[in-house]
C-alpha cells in the first residue's frame, strides 16, 4: 500500500464514484480502477461492493476510512513542515452560523495582522456540517455554538450567548411583561433547519421541560425567520446579536421566559487526533482574547422581572 493508494481509496469513499474521485485526482478513471483493485487484490479484501451501478462501502472500507485519513494527513503535516508550510500556507477555519456572523471576522482579522502571508479558508454552515467537516479533515479547527456531538472532537469553552424569544408586535402574548415555558406550548414556532446548532440546542431545551418542539417553518436564514415573525406567522428563538438591530427598529419585539434563560456555550473545536499547527494554536488563542475581551465589554444584564402577570 503506497500513499497514491491511500489518498485515491479516500477520494473513491469521499464521492461514493470511481468517476467522480477520478475527476478530483486529475487522474483517467481506468487509473483509479486499476489502484483500487490493486489494493483489493494485495489484501484480498473488499473495499466497495459494486451492485449495479453504485459503489457501497463495504465493512472493510468503512474500517480503513479513519485510519487512512490519519495516515494521509501525518503526510500533509511532513509535508507542510518542510515547505514552512505554518507561515506561508493555508488554514482552513469552521464556524456556526452566529459565530461566523459576528465572530469569525474579528478573529480573521487579528490573525491576518500577525501571520499576514498565511491563507485562511472559511467555511460558515450550520453545526452538523462543521462537525462532519472536521471528522472528514476537512477543516483545521472551528468555532461551534451550543451542543457538539461526535465524541471524536476536543471542545474548548471559550464563550456564551442567548438565545432570545421574538415576536410580532401584535402578538397576544405581548401583553405580559414576562412569560414561562408552559406559555409557548400553543405557540407556532419558526425555527432553523434540522442540524443547526440553534435548533439542537432548542430541542435539548424544550425536552428538559417535557415539552415537544415541532416547528410550522424552517429556514437555513435568520433573516426570513425574522421577517417570518414580522407577517404574524408565527414566534420564534434566536441569538441576540442575530435579531439586535430588529429588535432596535420594532420589527419584532422580544420577552424574557422566566424560567429558561436560553444561555448556551460556543467551544473551539478540533478533531483529538489533528495535529495543531502554530497558526492554528495563534487562532484559538485569538478567538480565546476576543471572547474575553468581548465578555469584559457586554453591558449588565437587565433588570429582573418578577412575574409572568400582566
């Protein structure tokens, strides 16, 4: 088994298609064809089972998977250290929809004034995909908000957020100056997609209150949800930095819920087996400054509400 081995079986399960990983590879599809079979053929096993047209991986190819993308990536880190590959090459960033709205960018920032020669690649989409991505080394490390749930990813804590109840103005439930769980149980909600780090959070939430979550409307945008709310169809839970300036122009108005703060931690997050890079220990010490500093700068919270009354 030589690495071309190894990298050509990775990119055959990445795309589930001899064609596909071929078209990747820069390679012709009999070259790949033949590679496959010839690592097949050494170990006499079977790697994808050809049923038809379509390649499934087999027990022996999911098994190889990990180990494979460990070795290839043990490669890339030699090969990056040769070349100074910490100074001059690429680090490939994740976050979550909030934090890659109001977070990435500062820590972007900062990390380009201290390694301007550095190519940083972000990628902001919702939790599961972030997650998904680091298994697969496709990304360095990331910032996820709420929950992270495969056990083979190291989670830091490193900052905190709310989630916020907004409604449209004339809604009847407007009339409290507070409310409790047991309020929202008739409400229509308007949530992000199955996956995100939000409604995942939202879903834990709503359990630990033995309450169902089944939202009339999902969306991968914050935006429509809030304009959603605005047309009266319905309320709905969001970060604070993602409905402030909605909340400042009335577009929607927001209560607190008395009895559930919707507080949530956000972690850095990097595969236990990935090797962090200068680059990327600067990063998350960034990101660790930032949030502090962020933390130092936030206003007092608000004053409490005694009851859910009218």
């Amino acid at each position: 088994m030589t690495l071309r081995h190894i990298k050509i079986f990775i990119e055959i399960y990445r795309s589930g298609s001899v064609t596909q990983a071929a078209k990747q590879l820069h390679m012709t599809q009999p070259a790949v064809t033949r590679a496959l079979k010839e690592l097949e053929n050494y170990y006499g096993i079977c790697l994808f089972e050809r049923i038809g047209r379509r390649l499934s991986v087999s027990p022996a190819g999911q098994a190889l998977y990990p180990q494979a993308l460990h070795i290839a990536d043990t490669f890339d880190q030699l090969e990056k250290g040769l070349q100074n590959w910490d100074t001059f090459g690429v680090l490939r960033v994740g976050a979550s929809i909030t934090l890659g709205n109001f977070f990435l960018p500062e820590a972007a920032l900062a990390l380009r004034a201290l390694r301007p020669n550095l190519k940083l690649h972000a990628t902001i989409s919702n939790g599961a995909s972030i997650e998904q991505a680091l298994c697969e080394n496709l990304l360095d490390v990331a910032m996820i908000e709420g929950r992270v749930t495969q056990a083979q990813l190291v989670r830091e804590p490193f900052a905190q957020d709310q989630l916020v109840l907004i409604l449209p103005p004339d809604h009847p439930l407007c009339a409290y100056e507070a409310l409790r769980m047991e309020q929202l149980s008739a409400c229509d909600f308007l949530l992000r997609e199955p996956g995100s780090a939000g409604r995942t959070f939202l879903e834990h939430v709503f359990a630990a209150h033995a309450m169902t979550l089944q939202p009339v409307w999902e969306s991968a945008s914050t935006q429509a949800l809030v304009k959603a709310v605005h047309a009266g169809l319905g309320v709905s839970l969001l970060p604070r930095q993602l409905v402030q300036a909605d909340l400042a122009a009335k577009t929607v108005v927001s209560r607190p819920v008395l009895d559930e703060p919707f507080a949530r931690t956000h972690f850095l997050v990097w595969h236990k087996d990935k090797f962090l890079t200068g680059s990327a220990q600067i990063f998350l010490r960034l990101c660790r400054e930032l949030a502090a500093k962020s933390e130092q700068n936030a206003a007092p919270a608000g004053n409490k509400i005694p009851d859910g009354r009218r």
